[in-house]
C-alpha cells in the first residue's frame, strides 16, 4: 500500500497523540506520548518530531506519500501564523512558530487550529455530526469550550476569533467568571464548576471531589447532594444549550468531553428545556452525545490536513 | 430621469411604508398609510398596490424603470414561499401569499423577508453597520428582534429558520417567558418588559405607564424607582449582548427600535460589561446605536429587492 496519507497531531495539557489518517478516514497506525510542555517548546517539537517519525514508520507507507500535517492544540493561538501562546496549559509554550519545523521536518504543508475546533471538524467528518451542514460542538471538561462547522468550514468571527460559547450569560447571581462577568456557562456547567459546587455542598468529601468524575460517581451511587449538584449543572447545561440552538439555529448540537461521558445524566434536563422551546424549529435540530471520544482531536486534525493545498 | 429603481415595502402592526429608491440608496419618493390588516388580507393587498402605484407617480420614473420590489414584515413568515403567516400582530393574515400579488401586478421579480432581517440589511447597507462583514441587529421595541447579516447575506439557520435572538436565558429567576422558559432577554429588557416591571414597582402609577416611553421620560425626570427599572434593564441588555458578541463575534453590534432612542441611558452598563469581556476581540468590536430610524425598513426591502435578479 502507498496511497495518500496525512498526519494528525492532537496536542493536550497532559497528552501528545498523532495518528497517520488515509483520505477517507481510516486510522493506519497512531502513537501517543506525555506533552511534558515544562521541558520546554524546542523540546517538545523534538520529541512530536520523533513520534510523527515513528507513526509514518508504522504506518508503512512511503514517506511521499505523506501530504500534510494538521495539528489541533489548546488556546489562545493563531492559527493562520502557526504560533500557539498558551503558556497556561502548555507551560513555556508562549508565542512559538509549532508550523514551521513541522514544515521544515517533513517537506509538506501544516496547518494549525484550536483544540475544539479540530475536534468539531472530526465529528463533523466521521462522528455524531457526520455530513451536517451546521454542526456546533461543545466540549465539556474542566471548562467549556465550543466549535462551529459551517458548510465545511470552522467559523471565525472578527479578527479571525472563534466563538468564545463557554462565556454566555445563564445566571447573573452565578459565580464570578475569570472572563469578567458572573454565571457564565462555564463558571456553571463545567466539570470544574461541578466540582467546585460539591465541594462547597459537601466540605466533609471535599478532599475526594477533586473533579466531576467523583461528583458523578457519588450521584449514579445514589448520593443526594451530588445529585443535586449534577441536577443544576444539568440545567445550567440545557439553558446554554437553550440559547445556542436559537442563536446558531444549527443541525446538530454534538457534546462531547469528558463530563459528557455521563451524558444520560444531563440528557432529561436538556430534552425538556428544548422540546419547551418554541421559537427554534427544535424538530429538526438534533442533540447527541459525540461518538469519536479521544479521536475527534486527531481525525479533525487530519480532515484540517486534508483541506490545505498540496503538491 | 428614467434610471431604474425598485420599491421598498415596510409592513408594520400600525403602518404601511412605501419608498421608492435607487440602486445607490436614495429614496426617490414615499408614502404611507395605516395597516388595518383586521380588515382583511384581500383589502390590505390591494391597499398596498395603489400606495405602490401612487409611490412610482410621485418617483416621476417610467414603470419600466422599476426592477424589483422588496418587502419586510413581521414573523412567523416564509421567504422562500412569500408566505405571511402572522394573525398575531397582522390579525387575519394567515398563511397569506404576498408575492404572487405584488408579481403580477407590477411584472417584476419580488422578495419577501421579516421586517429584523430587512432592517439589519438597511442598516449594513446605508446605516450604522455600513459595509461591515458581519453585523448584528438587535431591534428593542415591544419585543427584542435580531438578525445577522455576514457577507451581505441573511443569515439563516435548520430549516431556513432566522435566529431568535430575543429568546437566550439572560436569568433563570426572571419571569416565564411565552417561549418555554424563564428570564429570556426578551422578558428582561424589551419595551413591554419594562413597562411591565416600572407597573409591579410602582402600582399606583400603572394606568400612565403602559410602556418604555412612559418610564424612560419618568426614569429621566428624576424617578428612582422608574431608574431602578431602568438600570436593570439596562443591565439585561448588556449581559445579552455580551452573550451575542462571544457567540457571534461580529464586527458591529448595531442597536435600534423605540426603546433605543434612549441608548444613552443603556450603554454605561453596556460599556461597562463588553469592556471587561476578557474573551472576545472587543477592541474590534464596535457597538453603536442604529442611524437609520424608521427607514432602516423600507431601505432594507430596497436592498433585498436590488439583490434579485432581474430582466
């Protein structure tokens, strides 16, 4: 087999995974490694170099067969100059080219884009969201982050900014938000506002509730206090959503993230708020968890990859 | 002058306006009449027919110049079909077909839009959000209206549907909104909402306040309690809006309708919740106040009408 091939790199806090993707999607070998940003950004492209080497060795396929790299990594970036400045997950990532060794290293085009942006581009290609024309993301971990596929594309606004969805107003007497505002989507329905919130209902367990995880697990056990607390975070969760539908107006609402793991928890409170919602045509808007779990990153990397210009 | 022209059609709950204008934007003549759409859809049509004929005497151009004709009107309607389907404001136009009439008595191509859409499209035309990429309109009146227009296009979501934007959750604990839920913008910040709040704060002023202008003008004259109304609803405003540019991220936020006559009282909290907005692109992000009044309708119908193809 030598037929085209690309590579998708989805870069986290914790986790570096690249996976070499042929053009109709199909995973042909993959590798994963600890992000490690402290080491450094010199560092880091070092060793993303060695794993995209490796993927390619794995993947069996001729290296001219490779047709570009795309790479989905946490904010605040810029993607048409390739440079990512978030030394707040990524410590000392600030303000470094990632486009131009990967350029100068394999010989083909690079692109660069936000980590929900890539992951709404996965779903949009292979997942939840498949051939929709409209599709929103949310990904709901220890904050909100939100993608919009349009026609294919990902929305940009002014400057070229994408939609900020996890900062919404759902509650003015909410919580204080690093954003600036009070009760902001993500000060209320994110897995860290989850914790934050059983932490405080219940200071005894405080120790254990170091993320929503636990909170989750103490609600499906039974645990009244952390059903309370994954009760209003469900509804915080539909409100946000709530609004969306009726500002994008999209096809599908795909949920993903690791709090949506346990979306049969949230899905009671989201379906009643949104079959009461009478000004969106909410029978043709579709809500569904994300099917591709961890690959949403790296196969939308590679449909980004997919979508630049080669030789 | 024999130039080509087209015809402008703003339809409102209590007014008809008519307004011929050139492909430059100037308004050639115009002319108006009351609604009275109780009295009928046939007798409305044919009302709006000879406005429109006594419009193109007064324009003092040959029918031939004429090269479309535009029409925005209040919703549920359909543009693609021409169908007004709205006895709610318009009592007895249901499911009433406005362009085949105006079609064939003028012989030339029409359009038909909500009257948010063809003021937003005035107003990126000619007004506020002149030649911006992308521009928001949000009209505060009885209710509060949007419309988005990117690239010199209605958006439009599922289904063909406009967004709503009136309805996004601003409070939970505010009132019950006819949509489905409680603390919408619309039931928040909108003229009849601070009609109605200024009536539960001040009960023994109740008969004079039967809307925003009562209240502003009491709000200006020194009222606290008329203020303390004012200032929440201007608070309201300022957190859906907030909402609007992270979602969004438009260039322009252009603000129109009655109760906006008043913006200076509403944009010291309006500046004060987008300056702090720590997400958005703000410094990019101009609000400001609609320039175009009551024309922003009948202008927008024009563009709308120039948009068509015609012989």
């Amino acid at each position: 087999m030598d037929g085209p091939f690309v590579l998708g790199v989805d870069i986290g806090g914790s986790k570096v995974a690249i996976a070499a993707v042929t053009p109709d999607g199909q995973i042909l070998a993959r590798a994963s490694m600890p992000t490690q940003a402290e080491r450094g950004f010199d560092d880091g492209v070092h060793r993303i170099l060695s794993l995209a080497d490796q993927v390619m060795a794995q993947a069996q396929r001729p290296r001219r067969a490779l047709q570009a790299i795309g790479v989905g990594c946490p904010g605040p970036l810029d993607p048409a100059q390739g440079i990512i400045d978030n030394p707040y997950t990524l410590p000392t990532w600030e303000k470094v080219d990632i486009l131009q060794p990967l350029r100068s290293h394999l010989g083909v085009p690079a692109a660069l884009e936000n980590d929900a942006d890539a992951a709404a581009m996965g779903e949009n290609w292979l997942g939840t969201g498949q051939g929709a024309r409209s599709v929103v993301m949310v990904t709901v971990g220890t904050g909100i982050g939100g993608a919009w596929i349009i026609d294919g594309q990902i929305y940009r606004g002014a400057g070229g900014a994408h939609p900020e969805m996890g900062h919404q107003c759902i509650d003015p007497s909410g919580p204080p938000c690093y954003c600036g505002i009070r009760g902001c989507w993500e000060s209320l329905a994110s897995g860290s506002a989850i914790a934050a919130s059983a932490r405080e209902q219940m200071p005894d367990r405080a120790l254990e509730l170091s993320g929503a995880a636990a909170v989750i697990a103490l609600a499906r056990a039974g645990h009244p206090a952390a059903q309370e607390v994954i009760a209003r975070a469900a509804q915080a969760m539909a409100l946000g959503i709530f609004t969306l539908v009726n500002l994008y107006v999209p096809d599908v609402v795909v949920l993903g993230g690791g709090v949506m793991d346990a979306y049969d928890l949230f899905e009671p409170a989201i379906r009643h708020v949104i079959e009461r919602d009478t000004m969106a045509p909410t029978d043709r808007i579709a809500i569904r968890k994300a099917s591709l779990g961890n690959d949403a990153g790296i196969l939308g990397a590679a449909r980004i990859a997919l979508s630049l210009p080669h030789h």
